[in-house]
C-alpha cells in the first residue's frame, strides 16, 4: 500500500519507514529534519523537508502521494522542552495532529499515531497501566498527546473513520543519537563507551516500561493491518528502574558504572509501566526483545561507530 511516514528520519520513524519497504509497500516521508536526520532513510525514499504544523504545505503532499494510511510519529518529544514551552508543544503536538487528520480526511487516509504511554497516563495507581485508567499527566506532552488521541476518536465518531492510536512505551535501540537529551538507554551506552560519568537525574529508583524498537515496529505493521479503530498500550508489562537499567548497560561494558547524580526534572514521573493485554488480544502483538539483549544491541551500535542507519 502507499504510506506516508510522518517524522520518518527520525529515531522510530526510520525504523518503521525500512519495515514498510521491506514488504513492498510505497513509502513517502515528511520530517521537518529538527531532530530527523536524512541519513537514516535508505537511498531513494522520498523525502519532503516540511512541518505538520504546516497545514496547506501537509494537504499539498498528502495530495500529491495520496497515501492510504498515514503513519503519524512526527511529535515534539522532549518532556522538558514541553514543560519549558507548553505553547510550542501544543502546536506540534496538537494543531499538528489535527493538520494530519485533516489532510488524511481530503483523501480518504487511515492515520495510525504514535501516542505515548507513561507521559500520558502520570501517577496512576494501577501499574502496570492499561488503557481505561484515567490519564493524569505531569507535563504538557502527556497532556497533548492525550488531546491529540481525543481528536482522533472525534473524527472517528464525526467522519467515520477507522483511525487508531498506539501508546508507546519508553522505546529504545540503534540509531537513537547517545548524545542527545532523551533516550536514556542509548546516553547511558555513550557515557561508557566514551569513558564520561553518566548523570543520574533523582535518586534512580525510578522506573520505566523499555521497549525495542523492532518490537515497536512490528506493533505498528500489525495496526496497519488491523484496518479498524483502535487504541493500544505498547510495552512489555514491566517496569524497570533507572540504577537496574544502568547496571545491565555496565554489564554489556564490562565495567561499574559510576554515575552522577543530579535533582530530579520537572515534569518527569515517579514509575510508568504498561499492560498489554489489549495489544496481545486485538493485534496478535507481543514484545520479543528481552531488555539485557536490547542494551547490548545498541552497546555494540554505538561502540561500533556504525554509519547512522547501523544495525537494525
């Protein structure tokens, strides 16, 4: 089928845009490149330098390409930029949202989005969190992600038609950049291979649902494939804590890791896990990617220094 990947040379996004090729469909990319990098994506995929916050720009392409369903992973994804600049979140998050929803209802497209799970749900009681717990984040993208989702399941109800949601947990693997600003697995496997003190922001206990991205991806070709509204946790079920996800990084390496510990950030939750029973039950999904062999796969990416795209 034809596809437009929104955010395609990004992290996930690149990932997906290689799954998608591989079993034949057309694929198009629109990425506005402020964390994409071209490089990712293999030679000849089209690639449209724009914003989903550019409405007329994003109706033009649709038009152009015509896609059936829409892929939509382009995002502000930063939890501490959201809390820095709620406004500018809310426009890519949001008004970018309901510019991709629009654009796909000109041409009769299906978007499947890449929602976020623990930034949206907060401090919930129920760990891990499945999908019918009432959200209550602690930062600005928690809560634009879930604006964004309650405009799908609008144009679903007003339109007709069949979009679908899928709540990501904290994913993780090669070509995530380990000297970035998010992305602990792959900052923490860049301190040690470059021999830098990894910094540690609170007291460490707090623990988050790790996800592969190849598991990711396949989540994402099988809501393809589901053709119908949905919304799904995407996650493992287990939670992890930030001192246990650095000792099994120091395990690939060989070393004790010796970390920095600095206060905690604004707008970071205590503990985030995601039940996946709905995914197992409608999608026929489940995570493979045990976290001990996830970690050493992006520990050998990036102790490789392996062009951007690397290992899959």
């Amino acid at each position: 089928m034809r596809v437009l990947v929104t955010g395609g040379a990004g992290f996930i996004g690149s990932h997906l845009t290689d799954a998608l090729l591989e079993r034949g469909d057309s694929v198009t990319v629109l990425d506005d490149l402020s964390t994409g990098r071209p490089e990712r994506l293999p030679a000849g995929v089209p690639l449209h330098h724009g914003s989903i916050t550019d409405r007329a720009g994003l109706t033009r392409l649709a038009e152009q390409c015509r896609p059936e369903v829409i892929c939509h992973l382009a995002a502000q994804a930063d939890v501490r930029n959201s809390v820095a600049d709620a406004t500018s979140d809310t426009g890519v998050n949001v008004v970018g949202t309901v510019n991709v929803l629009e654009a796909a209802r000109a041409i009769d497209a299906r978007v499947v989005f890449a929602s976020s799970g623990g930034a949206l749900y907060g401090e919930v009681d129920e760990l891990p969190s499945p999908e019918d717990v009432r959200p209550a984040p602690w930062a600005p993208y928690g809560a634009a992600k879930y604006c964004a989702e309650q405009y799908l399941a609008l144009y679903n109800r007003l339109y007709g038609s069949t979009h679908a949601a899928l709540r990501l947990g904290n994913v993780y693997g090669p070509r995530q950049d380990p000297t970035g600003e998010a992305g602990v697995v792959s900052i923490f496997c860049g301190c040690l291979v470059a021999g830098r003190r990894p910094t540690v922001f609170g007291d460490g206990e707090q623990t988050r649902d790790y996800i592969y991205v190849a598991d990711v991806v396949e989540a994402f070709l099988l809501a393809v494939g589901h053709g119908g509204p949905g919304l799904w946790n995407i996650g493992t079920g287990t939670s992890t804590s930030i001192r246990k996800l650095l000792d099994l990084v120091g395990r690939t390496a060989g070393r004790v890791p010796d970390p920095r510990f600095e206060p905690p950030r604004l707008g970071e939750l205590k503990h985030s896990a995601l039940e996946v029973t709905r995914a197992a039950r409608e999608l026929r999904w489940a995570a493979r990617t045990r976290l001990a062999d996830g970690i050493a796969k992006v520990y050998k990416w990036v102790e490789a220094d392996e062009p951007v795209r690397g290992e899959r």
